[in-house]
C-alpha cells in the first residue's frame, strides 16, 4: 500500500480491511492510521504476512484496546 502519506488514515485502513481481504503486505508507516482502524485489516486479512506501522503518533492510549479486540480474532 502506501507509506509516508498523511491523506491516509482510519477510513483508508477501514476500506483495505473490508475490501481488500487477501492483502499479505500492507505499510502504514507514517500515516495516521488509528490502532482501532488496523483492526479491521487484522482481523479480515488473514493472509497478511507484513504489516508496517513506524513512525505513527499517538498509538500508546489505543494499544490496550486493540489487542483486546484482537484478542476475539
């Protein structure tokens, strides 16, 4: 996908998550992605092999709740 976009955030995460469910490498890293966003592609990609997500602010306050969610996976 893309990296190093600020255009690209929760809503772009959301659609390559429900549309895109054979995804095996994915790069978010320095987007705005939010953690509750990627559920979406961890959940239904079950393909994924890669994931990248360097560089994004703000994830410490959501990470609790993602991998809670993930967790049901």
């Amino acid at each position: 996908m893309t990296s190093e976009c600020v255009k690209v955030g929760p809503k772009t995460a959301e659609a390559a998550g429900q549309s895109c469910p054979k995804l095996t490498v994915v790069n978010f890293s320095f987007t705005s992605v939010t953690p509750v966003s990627m559920a979406h592609i961890l959940k239904n990609c079950k393909e994924l092999e890669v994931l990248k997500l360097a560089g994004i602010q703000n994830w410490v306050s959501h990470t609790r709740f993602t991998s809670e969610l993930l967790s049901e996976r």
